[in-house]
C-alpha cells in the first residue's frame, strides 16, 4: 500500500438521500487509503438524511457537514472545492458504493502520472445488492476518452478523482444546468488529459434515479445537445447555422426525439465529415481516436434504423456501414445520400407494396411502433393496413381514443398478414426465432425500427 501522505478530499452532494446514505459513507470509511476528509454538501434535504449525517460527523472527525446554497449539483460541487484542503479531490455520489482499493489505486496512478489532471476508473451498475457483469466503461486513455467525449459522455462522474490544481486553476462546475460533469470536461479537452483505469472501483447504484437529485430524461438529452453542439463548434469551427438542433444529440437513447431520420442521417453524414476533415487540418486530437468516434457514431445510427446488410447488400450498397469511403477520399459525399436515398424508397415501396401488416411485442416500442404506423398511414407513405397486435401480455391498447385488441401470438396461425414487424427491441431476435419455428418465412419478418427511417 502507498504512503498515505496527501490528502484526499472526497465530495458527496446530497439530497433526501436517507435510503442509501449510509452505504455509501460506509464505503469510504472502509477504504485502505486512510488520509481522507469526507465533505458531505447537504443541499436543504427534508428526510433523516441530515441526522445520519450528523451520526458520522460525530463518530469521524475526518467527515464534515457542509450546508448547500440550493444551487443544484454544479453548485454544491464547487463549495465542496472550496472547501477541500486535499491535494486530490474525489467524487462521490450518496447512493453509490465506492469499492475498497478506490482511493488507494487512483491516488497511486496520479503521483506516478503527474500530467494527468483527471482521473476516473471502471464501474458497474449496482441493483438489489448484486453488481451487474458488464463494465460500464470500455475507454481508457487521453484520446480515446476525448474522441468520445465529442458525442457522449465517456467518463463516470461518481469515478473521477481530479488534482486541487485543476480547481485552483480556474476550472468550475457550472452551476444550474444538468449533465455538469459533461459540460466540465468537454471544456476541459484542449487543456486537461484524462485516463481512465482498467479496475472496476465503484458501484454505481441504478434501482431507480439518482436518489441525490433526480433528473428528467428528456432534460438530459436536451442538456447533452447543447454540451455536443457548443464542444464540435469549439473544437472544430463547424458552423452550427449548418445544422439543426437535433444533430447534437449524444449517442444512445436520443434517437427517439429524432423527427425526421432519413433527413437527419444525411445531415450526419456531412457533420462527421466535417469533423474529420477539420480535425485532419488542426490536429486538435488524434486522426485515428476521432476516425473510430465517428465511425461508431454512424454504426449505431445505421444499427437503430435497422438497415441490415442483407438490404445493404441488395442495393449494392455495403460501404454505407462504415464511412471510410469519405474518409480515404475513395467515395464522394453524393454517392453516400445517393444511396441513402435509394434505401430510403427501396424501404417505402415494401410498405406500399404488402396489403396487411401484423406488430409483435406491444411494451413501451410497440406502442411507438403502432403510433409510427398510424401516424405514416394517414401521411400515406405507407399503404398497408393493420392486421394485428401480438403479444404474450395479452390486453387493450388506446390510441387517439381508438381501441386495439393485443391477441396471444398462437394468433397469427389464423391470421391472414404479408409481413410481421418485430417491434421490440429487447426481444428481437428471440421473437424471430420464435415465428420461424412457427412456419413464417423469414422474409416476412421485419423490424419495426424500420419505420423510423420513413418518418
């Protein structure tokens, strides 16, 4: 075990945090790395969470209470800097469990690379008392982390422990606005490195929202455009007048607010291009970190919409999955919407051609799948008809107070349909499989994500 000579300042925000308050303090308590102070910044909570607090306080001169000024998680953040007399400073939420050997591995990386001013680890989701298998964290050095930062947030906020310098040098939190650690580091990229260590060091708890402050979806995703949009034009000198808001949105789950996706996707394909070839010119990161970001940004893209290679392969149009065709100067940016559009009608026309259509997998994307289909239907870019809804949950769905009878899926032997949209992601595969062995010709199946492309 290293020396325990500097001080670690660890921050915990708080907010009506009572349920899992303790666990988390306990975390820290338990760390091999023993010179800590623990600055717990209660943000005017209601419940028991203060009294607990108090109960450690009272036991450990290492933790201190410090009263929040009710500016959100940026602003409580920054007090705790203020506050901290460490020479490392170590983030920590109050509903997550930072694993024994945290402080001691991070504190231990940093004084053996003095020119990382940044440093996060693994983690793993945390449910129930179990901890998922998967890690949630698959990038690791300087320039991957910053090549993904360009479109998502790379980094586990709860995981990063930082230098007192960077603080000191005039790096805040800013305050009042969601997704502030996005914002920080994107900030950051020009001036900080950042690494992230290979060992799983923190459990990051995900039984429900965040139980210190919890945050709307939608208002995340809205955050993360603007962090995108304001980090390309700053880093790149895209001009963002070229594009719509939408274009910003960060990898995952914004797809969903994405309102028109074939027009969207050539928008992305000229923003990545962009992107690359301005990096080419500046060198502002590496050509290979920022190829393989953009590449994967594109993927996902292509993988959401559903255009799998077997339609890629009947419109002899394979280079679209990745583009390095734009990349190495072989294809042109015309040939790329080219095809697009090709795929885009090629996908219209099997809507229009087939008469009745059946939906498997009525949850949450059957829902959206059914009120996609309508919603084509009455534009007519889509001429079939509804033969049914399938599901194992068998009930009643309402849509524009119209009524749709969800029927169990030995359904479909008497059913009468010239394809069948598979119209949950979860289940997908396992679906197909299901209605193959039950006779329907592959073919006839589809996914329904496809209809996104015709919005």
């Amino acid at each position: 075990m290293i020396a325990n000579r500097n001080l670690v300042s660890v921050i915990m925000p708080t907010y009506n945090a009572e349920r899992y308050i303790r666990e988390a303090i306990e975390s820290i308590i338990s760390q091999t790395y023993s010179n800590w102070e623990l600055l717990i910044v209660d943000d005017g909570s209601t419940d028991s969470t203060r009294k607990i607090i108090e109960e450690y306080v009272k036991a450990d001169d290492r933790v201190r209470l410090i009263e929040g000024k009710r500016k959100g998680i940026g602003g409580a953040l920054n007090l705790g800097m203020e506050m901290a007399e460490g020479n490392y400073i170590a983030r920590m939420d109050a509903d997550d469990i930072s694993l024994p050997m945290r402080l001691e591995k991070q504190v231990e990386f940093m004084e053996g690379h003095k020119e990382v001013g940044v440093c996060a680890t693994q983690f793993k989701e945390y449910a129930f008392h179990k901890a998922q298998q998967k890690n949630m964290c698959d990038t690791f050095t300087d320039q991957d982390i910053k090549a993904r930062l360009i479109f998502s947030n790379a980094l586990g906020h709860p995981t990063i422990m930082f230098r007192k310098k960077v603080f000191d040098d005039g790096w805040r939190y800013a305050e009042n606005i969601i997704a502030e650690d996005y914002d920080l580091w994107t900030r950051m990229m020009p001036d900080i490195k950042f690494q992230c260590l290979e060992d799983v060091l923190l459990y990051y708890r995900k039984e429900d929202q965040n139980s210190s402050f919890a945050i709307d979806g939608r208002e995340i995703v809205l955050a993360d455009r603007m962090i995108i949009k304001a980090c390309i034009t700053r880093l790149f000198h895209v001009a963002p007048s070229s594009y719509k808001n939408e274009d910003f949105c960060g990898n995952g789950e914004f797809y969903f607010q994405v309102k028109d996706t074939y027009n969207y996707m050539i928008r992305q394909i000229d923003l990545l291009a962009q992107i690359y070839q301005k990096n080419k010119e500046t060198e502002v990161l590496s050509g290979y970190t920022v190829r393989k970001s953009i590449q994967e940004r594109w993927r996902l893209l292509l993988d959401f919409v559903e255009i799998k290679d077997d339609i890629l392969k009947r419109r002899e149009a394979l280079f679209l999955r990745d583009l390095n065709g734009i990349i190495d100067g072989t294809r042109s940016l015309g040939e790329y919407k080219e095809k697009l559009r090709e795929i885009y009608d090629y996908i219209k026309n099997i809507f229009k051609t087939f008469q009745k259509v059946a939906l498997y997998g009525m949850g949450k994307d059957g829902e959206e799948t059914l009120q996609r289909l309508l919603t084509l239907q009455k534009k007519q870019i889509v001429n079939c008809s509804l033969a049914a809804l399938i599901d194992r949950n068998r009930r009643n769905i309402s849509i524009d107070s119209q009524t749709y009878i969800v029927y169990a899926p030995e359904y479909l032997e008497k059913l009468e349909f010239n394809f069948i949209l598979i119209s949950s992601r979860a289940y997908h595969d396992e679906i197909r499989k299901q209605l193959i062995d039950m006779g329907v010709h592959p073919e006839k199946i589809l996914s329904g994500n496809m209809l996104r492309f015709l919005q």
